[in-house]
C-alpha cells in the first residue's frame, strides 16, 4: 500500500472547482479555433464568435471529464494496469554516465 498525501482538504478542493466552473461559465474563455467553438457549441456551451469566446456550463465540463475518465480507464499505459496511478515522470535530467 502507497501513502497518500492530502495537500487540500475536501472543502478547500470544492471551492477551488466552484470557482473555476463559475469562471468558465460566467467570464468564459477565448477559443480561437472555430473548429472548438464549434464542438463547444454542440456540447451545449454558449459561444460569441465576435469575441471568440466559449461560455461553459458545470455539467459540460463535468460530461467531458467523465468521459475522459472512462477513456483513462480503458487504456492500459506502459506496462501499468488500466485504471493503476501514473507514477510523476522526474523532471530532472538524467546524469550521464
């Protein structure tokens, strides 16, 4: 059994995703491919071409990552089991011998 490590409490994590699902929706974000627009659109997103930017709604976000998950699960990675934690790649050089 691995450790876990809790950097955010449960609450400070709800807040952080209430926050960014509230920016996504009410401020929005600039999309300057039409070809996304497009797809956000179909998602159920509202999109003002003029200023190219994408209005997206909670549950939009939310259909997206589950999906991706289901994806993520499906996929076996490198020799690991689907649906088995990523070990974090370092991000130091390796030293050459």
């Amino acid at each position: 059994m691995q450790p876990r490590l809790e950097l955010l409490t449960e609450e400070q994590v709800d807040r952080i995703l209430d926050e960014a699902f509230q920016l996504l929706q009410e401020h929005g974000i600039k999309v300057q491919s039409a070809e996304a627009r497009r797809l956000l659109a179909e998602a159920g997103a509202q999109v003002d071409e003029a200023k190219q930017v994408a209005y997206i709604p909670e549950s939009v976000v939310r259909r997206a990552l589950a999906k991706l998950l289901k994806i993520e699960l499906a996929i076996p990675h490198h020799g690991r089991q689907a649906g088995s934690p990523r070990k974090a790649k370092s991000k130091r050089p390796s030293k050459a011998s």
